[in-house]
C-alpha cells in the first residue's frame, strides 16, 4: 500500500517583503513530516505560493502554522497588488497524491478551517470539493470583491457569512481552505502593454464567460506586460498545449503575439509530456518510450542531466545572418547586468556585518533574477521579431487590397519590433537602479561588480535604444511611433540619474 500523501499549496499576499515570506516558511519547515517543494513569489502581484507535501497530519498541522504566522506579519489594510486577495493566507487547497482519498482531504480541509476560525478568530470559507455551497467551489464565487468588499458586507449580508470562525474582518482577512485535483498555476505574456487586450483573451478562455471548461483566466499588467493569467483546474481534460494555441490565435488578432509563458509553483510532468506529443503530433506515441520512464534513477540518466550546455549565442552573433542582431545582443548585455546585479546581493545575504540590509538585499536578488530570466528568453524573441517582419515585407502586394493588407502586417511587425527593445531598455534601466543599490549597501567586496552589472546594462540599454529609433523611424506613419520614443527618453533620462549616483558611490565607498 503507497505511502499516504498530501500535498498542500497556500497562497499568500506578501511577496515584496521576503523576511515575511522565510518566517511563513519557516512555520512550515518547523513540522518534521512534511517536505518544502517550492516557493515562488511575484512582486507585482504581491503575492508568494509555497509547496510542501508530507503525511496527512503533518500537513494539516503545517498549514495551521503557516496560516498563523502569516496572520501576525501581514495587514491586509496595507496590502497592493495585482492578483485578487481576500486574506493574508488567501487559499489553502489540500490535494491528495498517494494513499489518500479526496474525501480524506475534505475532511482535513474542515478540521483546519474549523481550527482556523476558533483560534485564530479567522473568518473560513471552504471551496472545491470541500464547499459546503454550490455557489461556493468556484473561488472567483467567494472572493468577489475582495477583501475590501468583504469588510463591508460580512456581518451585514448573510450570504458573505463564513463556514467557520467570526462573521467580522479584522487585518488578517479570511481565508479559503479546501480540496482539490491537481492544478497548474500557468501566465501567458504578451508581447504589448495593452491590459486590455489580455482581458478580452482571459475572458474568451475562461470558462465562466464561455471558454474552455477548467480554465480560469484574468488579464493583468505584470512587468510592463500584459498577462493572461490562468489557473488550469484539470489538464487532462483541458490540456496546456490547447490553450497556449488558442491564446496565441487571439493575441494575433490584436496584432500581438506570446512573448513567454510561466508556470507558478510546481506541475505534473504528464502535463507537459502531453503537450509535448500534441506539438510533435505523435499520435501513436507510448509514454513507456520515454526514456526517463524506464532509467529514471539510472546513474547513465542522472550523468547525462548533469552535462553543461554549450552557449552558442555569440557564435550565432557572428555569423553572416541578420538575425540574431543588435536587438538581442542588447538583451544579452541587459541579462549579464542583471546576473551581476544578484551576484552581488547574493554576496550581501547572510554575512553579519550587512545583516540591517539583508531583507532590502534578498528583494534586490529576487528582481534581478526575474529581470535576468525575461531578458535572456528576449534574446530568442528579439530575432523572432526580425524574422516576422522580414516576412510581412515578403507578402504579395499584386493589388490595391493586397498591398494594403502588406502595409497593416508591416505595420505591426514593425511596432513589435520597436516594442521588445524598449523593453528591454526598461528593464536595464531598472538593472542601473539597482546596481546602484548594491554599490551604496551591499558586499564592499564586490562593488566593482555592481558597478560592472551597471555598466552591462547600460551597454544593453544604449544598443536597444539605438533599435527601438531605427523601427520607429520605419514606420508606414512614425508618427504613431512617438510615444515609444517618449518611454524611452524616460528610461535613458532614469538610468542617467542612477549611473550618477552610482558613481558617486564609487568614489565616496570604493575610493575610485
């Protein structure tokens, strides 16, 4: 008989303060029978997700642990953020994954939420599987309107009553325990800042408004993006592969593409083993080929997953091909800041003597590694937008609607093109800035590499620059171009601020 297992993945709203988020982790790590997966926070959405699984009880007792720490560090009264939120420890969903009934997991999520409301006076709803209400499994259901709804109308409207715990809001919120199949946490980002054209994709997917069943779907800005942010309730039924496509047909009717994709948290490798079959259209394919499947702890496998990978970039860059160019040479030299950036905070983390900035270091380390992951993937995308507009200026042009047509996708290829740089320019600006940081509080030791990250991004934010003019100046109409080139005046003027700070610092602390 398998070993019984549970895995648990709450949701709370803090991200921006990590010392916050270690305590919560550490209330977790604190029960011996469970084991911490993963913890992933994001800043826009100020909001952390942490995985951990263990035996039923041990994860029951970890999320009481959890739910109580959380509420003594965070008010949501000063809470901001993207994503919806109802309480500091906003979800809790129980998922059986081994010996262990979905019925047992309802149960569990009961005695907690039960637990929850009489010793921490925390109001409870119960969702899913668990929910004691129809109207009440689907999430969106219980947190309409927030958390700042709910503290009007708890005590006032009978509907908005909890299962457990008081009928009054105080700084903690409520929180939503439940029970649930596996879900995969997935955002799509697109290649324009336009939030409203990720709305109208989200409410095309989602299945409230019409779209796939067991998708949930929000269009939100996240790092000067638009996002469609999605929660995929049942993957088998509603596979990762369908819905990436189908937002991809959308975007292209705004004229805008996918520029990367997330997963938040951890996800069954079935799921992605079956997108992988759908792309390649292996429709006889065996899940026993896998190679994995059958060697998985072979040490031939283990030797081969630990081979480093060999960097090509720049022998692609000198090769006698237009693409890759400038544009991703830009986002390579912006990547480099940014890994500098979080070298250097790494430095700073855990040394006693910069033990006042060590929460100030670990949010730098944090952006600097998203900033690092989105510039690297822009990379690729910046010559995919070469290509794309090399094809649009190859359409037919043999008649009046023909060579209309051409003008739109030239257009909007072109747009596209200018659009990733000055991205790109944003995000080394931001790299500056916190370079600039690191050389004022960070490891003495290495404030020749904070000044190092600046100056790479720098290079970046210059190259990208010279990109984001060149596109704008071929526009059909420049005209319609000019409020790029206002953002990146904006950013070029930024990023000179910070270099002169930056280099006052090096005087002043580093004697050069």
């Amino acid at each position: 008989m398998p070993t019984p297992l549970v895995e648990c993945i709450p949701n709370f709203s803090e991200a921006r303060r990590p010392e916050t988020v270690d305590k919560i982790v550490a209330a977790i790590q604190s029960v011996s029978e469970v084991k911490l997966l993963d913890r992933s926070s994001d800043l826009d959405h100020n909001r952390t997700v942490i995985t951990f699984a263990g035996s039923p009880s041990g994860v029951e007792e970890a999320a009481f642990r959890a739910i109580k720490t959380a509420s003594e560090l965070i008010d949501l009264d000063h809470h901001t953020g993207e994503h919806p939120r109802l309480g500091a420890t906003d979800v809790v969903p129980f998922v059986p994954l081994s010996g262990v009934s979905m019925d047992e997991c309802i149960a569990i999520a009961k005695r907690l939420g039960a637990r929850v409301g009489s010793e921490i006076n925390i109001p409870v709803y119960l969702y899913e599987a668990a929910a004691t209400r129809p109207e009440r499994a689907n999430l969106e259901n219980i947190r309409r309107g927030q958390y700042e709804a709910l503290k009007t109308e708890m005590g006032v409207n009978p509907e908005r009553d909890p299962d457990f715990g008081p009928r009054k809001v105080g700084k903690a919120g409520a929180t939503v325990i439940g029970a649930r199949n596996p879900l995969i946490a997935f955002n799509t980002y697109l290649t324009t800042d336009d939030v409203d054209i990720a709305k109208k994709i989200a409410k095309a997917a989602r299945h409230s408004s019409g779209g796939f069943h067991y998708v949930k779907a929000l269009g939100l800005l996240v790092d000067g993006r638009a996002q469609v942010s999605m929660n995929l309730t049942n993957f088998r039924e509603t596979p990762i592969a369908r819905v990436v496509e189908f937002i991809r047909r959308e975007a292209a009717r705004y004229g805008v593409a996918i520029h990367h994709t997330e997963v938040v948290g951890l996800l069954p490798q079935e799921s992605l083993t079956d997108a992988a079959i759908w792309y390649t259209q292996l429709d006889a394919f065996d899940k026993e080929q896998i190679l994995e499947n059958r060697l998985f702890s072979s040490p031939q496998a283990e030797s081969s997953k630990n081979q480093p990978r060999t960097c090509t970039f720049i022998d692609e860059l000198a090769a006698a091909t237009p693409a890759p160019g400038g544009g991703s040479a830009a986002a390579y030299s912006a990547a480099m800041g940014a890994a500098l950036v979080s070298m250097v905070a790494g430095l700073t983390i855990g040394k006693k003597k910069y033990a006042e900035v060590e929460a100030e270091m670990q949010a730098i380390r944090v952006v600097a590694e998203k900033l690092r992951k989105e510039l690297t993937q822009t990379v690729e995308d910046d010559a995919a937008a070469f290509e794309a507009l090399m094809g649009a200026f190859k359409l037919p042009k043999d008649s009046p609607a023909l060579e209309t047509a051409r003008t739109a996708a030239i257009e909007i290829a072109t747009f596209n093109a200018a659009h990733i740089p000055l991205h790109v320019a944003t995000h080394a600006a931001k790299i500056i800035e916190l370079a600039a940081l690191c050389a004022e509080n960070g490891n003495l030791n290495a404030i020749s590499d904070s000044a190092s990250g600046a100056a790479m991004a720098r290079a970046g934010l210059t190259a990208a620059a010279h990109n984001v003019r060149i596109n704008v100046k071929n526009l059909p109409n420049p005209e319609a171009g000019v409020h790029l080139l206002e953002e990146l005046a904006k950013q070029e003027a930024k990023a000179d601020l910070h270099e002169a700070r930056l280099r006052e610092t090096m005087q002043k602390r580093g004697g050069i």
